[in-house]
C-alpha cells in the first residue's frame, strides 16, 4: 500500500480504472473502526505519505463520486482521520469499541430514522401544497366575485339608461303634442296632422267672422 500511494506514475485506462476500484474499497473499509484500530497500531497514521493519502481520498465526498458508496458512514471517519487527535486516540482499543458500538447502534436505527424523517419531508410538502391550493382558489374566488359586481353594476347601468329613453319618448311624442287638461283630468295627445286641422278650421272661422 505505501507503494502504492507513495509513487506517482503515468496510468494507462485500464490502470485508472483498477486504481478507482481500490480506492472505492479502500475507502469504505473506513467506516470499520476496528479497521482504523488495526491501521493505528501498525503506525500509518504517523505516516506522512499516509495521511497525504487520507487527504487525496476526500474526492469521495463529492457528489459524482458519493453515490458509488454503499456505507456513506465512510465519509464521517474519513473527516475524523484529517485531525491528529483522532488518529492518535484510534489506537486505543476501548476508544475503538465505544465508537464501534456507536456505528452498530447507528446502523440498527437508521433506517427506522430515515423512513421517519422522510415521512416528515413528505408530510410537509403535501401541506405545503394543500396551502397553495388554497391561496390559488382564493385567488381566483376574489377574481370572480369583482367580475361577477362590475357585470352586475354594468347591467344596472343598462337598465337605467333604458328606462331614461323610455321615459323621454313618452315626454315627447313624435309628430304630436299634449293637451293639458285641469287637474285631476287625463291629458290627450293629438297627432300632429289633426292639430293643423283644427288649426285650420279655427282660421276659416275667424275670416269669416271679419267678414261679417
């Protein structure tokens, strides 16, 4: 292995590609804290080609490269491994077995953990869907109910201009005028063709008054 991490050479692609599958294994094995006590005690954590090596594997925690993983837990011991104090206290093996007993704790609860807090994540978003449905029907509710006032208020209009008209033609006949009786009495409307009649009779009538 420290030849291995400890030489840079040219590779060919098939030689990046057994170099990327070591290195996926590699990695993973350092979610076994038992693995990372059997490395401390033979002294590769004091090795400083080594730790370089630790360094060059947190490509691993970017995305295109994390998904090949099959126990992300890897990613938070190889975090740990970047600080002295953790590689120095690894060795010790109480310290091993309490984190240990952690991991086995955290991988038995993880998947109830998990499905619980993914049933939260979908809970929150269908409320949160169901809260914009009902801005969006309000919404649209307000913009019926100004549109349904200004057809309402636009037929009253309507209404009142037609019975304006309505009320001037019956003011004033076409071709005719009123005759204005005494209080209480009906009025007449005569059309205008028998008006210049009678105006005519009542001007023969006074001729022929004069002549007499």
């Amino acid at each position: 292995m420290a030849k291995m991490y400890g030489k840079a050479t040219v590779e060919s692609e098939e030689q990046q590609k057994r170099r990327w599958q070591i290195e996926l294994e590699f990695v993973q094995c350092l979610s076994n804290p038992n693995y990372l006590n059997f490395l401390a005690q033979r002294g590769y954590f004091k090795d400083q080609s080594f730790i370089n090596y630790l360094k060059y594997l947190q490509y691993w925690k970017e995305p295109d490269y994390a998904k090949y993983l099959m126990y992300p837990m890897c990613l938070y011991f190889l975090d740990l491994l970047q600080y002295e104090h953790f590689r120095r206290e690894i060795v010790n093996s109480q310290c091993c077995k309490f984190i240990d007993d952690q991991a086995i704790l955290q991988w038995q609860h993880y998947t109830r953990k998990r499905i619980k807090l993914m049933e939260n994540a979908a809970a929150a978003q269908q409320q949160q869907q169901q809260q914009q449905q009902q801005q969006l029907q309000q919404s649209n509710g307000g913009e019926a109910a100004t549109a349904g006032e200004a057809a309402a208020t636009g037929g009253m209009m309507a209404t009142a201009n037609g019975n304006g008209t309505a009320s001037a033609a019956e003011a004033q006949p076409l071709g005719g005028s009123v005759q204005r009786g005494e209080p209480g009495q009906s009025q007449a409307v005569i059309p205008q063709q028998q008006q210049q009649q009678i105006n005519g009779l009542a001007t023969a009538s006074n001729i022929k008054l004069e002549l007499n």
